[in-house]
C-alpha cells in the first residue's frame, strides 16, 4: 500500500526522536561534565624526615569541597581536571619521638589526566573509568613555631580510578580516586632542611553532571 505524505512525515519524525533519544542516553563523544563533591586528601603515612634526619615528619588528612571539569572527545576517551577549595594540614615535627612543633600549611592540587572508559559510548548505567596525568600543587600560608617556613610547589605524576553511576541522562553518583606522587622541598628560615614525601590519596565522593 502507497504510504501517503503525512505518514512518511510522521514515522521520519519519530525515526529522529528515536536517534535523539539515543544519542541522548548513550554517555560518550561529545559530553562536557562536571562533577562535584566532598574530597579527602590522605598523605601516606611516613612523610620522611628532615635536617639531616633529625626531625620526623608527619602530614595530616584534611576534607574539602572539589569538582572537576572534562570533556570526552572520543566515547572512550576523555580529559578532567580536578580543582579544589584550598585544603589545609597540621604537620608534626617529631624529634626523638617527641612533638616538637606543629606546623601547617595550604595547598591547591590541580590535576589534570586522560582518561578511558572502557564502557563509553553504551546506555550502560554503571561507566567506570581510568586515568594518568600530572599534578601540579601549590602551597600556601605555611606556619611553624621554629621560624619561618617554606615548601617549595610541586609537579609529580597523577593515577586514577574512578565509577559513574547514571540516574538519568544528565546526573550521575559519582566516586573517584587519585595517587598524586608529592614531594616538596623545605625550608626554614632560608636554609634547606630536607625533603617531605607527601604522596597523597584524594578520594572524593559526590554527583556528577554532563551537558
């Protein structure tokens, strides 16, 4: 039977809304994404020591609000950066096992990494994904009780592991972790006393949205 005009028109309209729809719902090429969350930032636990190792260090956890942006320029493949609210952490200067002083510092950890999601391009509602970069952290505002000290900026290596979790075509619960290799050269009063190995896990926890 001849297919009049309308009915061609009709089932060409609901072919796109079926296309759109998909492209809609399949999390891939193309997406800009935020995700937003709370995040810790865990230094491993034997910091090193400095002044000829004299004096132990250790650097405390401390939680802040993050997010990310990214964008994925293939349905597998994508970029993210990490920014942060400045996070802050009490140091303990230990001399003999004894608290000699407690120091503190701030610092901003940009992280930037390429990422892979082996489920991309699939109406899958659980995307886990992967990734390698670099990290680039700032301090800030350091304070101790032995005099004035400094912590040289940092550029170290960055892995991650993260999951999406997707409700609906735009929202997603999200976790994510990241190794940042850390280290910073410290110094008091203008004299090098040593290095810090800070070597952090920043695990974060929140909702994640994409455009």
């Amino acid at each position: 039977m001849r297919k009049t005009l309308p009915t061609l028109l009709a089932a060409g309209l609901a072919a796109a809304a079926f296309t759109t729809s998909t492209q809609a719902l399949a999390y891939g090429a193309g997406d800009f994404f935020t995700r937003l969350g709370v995040a810790k930032v865990a230094p491993k636990s034997d910091n090193g020591s400095v002044v000829d190792g004299a004096v132990a260090v250790d650097v405390q956890d401390d939680t802040r609000f993050a997010f990310t942006l990214g964008y994925r320029f293939h349905d597998k493949i994508g970029i993210e950066l990490l920014a942060a609210e400045q996070f802050k952490h009490d140091i303990e200067l230990s001399v003999g096992g004894d608290i000699a002083d407690v120091a503190s510092t701030k610092h901003l950890p940009p992280t930037l990494t390429v990422q892979y999601y082996p489920l991309g391009g699939t109406d899958a509602l659980v995307q886990p994904y992967v990734g390698v970069g670099v990290n680039y952290t700032t301090f800030s505002s350091e304070k101790s009780g032995l005099g004035d000290l400094s912590l040289d900026d940092s550029w170290g290596a960055a892995g991650q592991v993260g999951v999406d979790v997707l409700i609906n075509d735009n929202w997603a619960l999200n976790a994510a972790a990241w190794y940042i290799d850390l280290e910073t050269d410290a110094s008091l009063d203008g004299n090098d006393i040593g290095t810090v190995k800070i070597d952090p896990w920043v695990v974060m926890g929140g909702i994640s949205y994409r455009f």
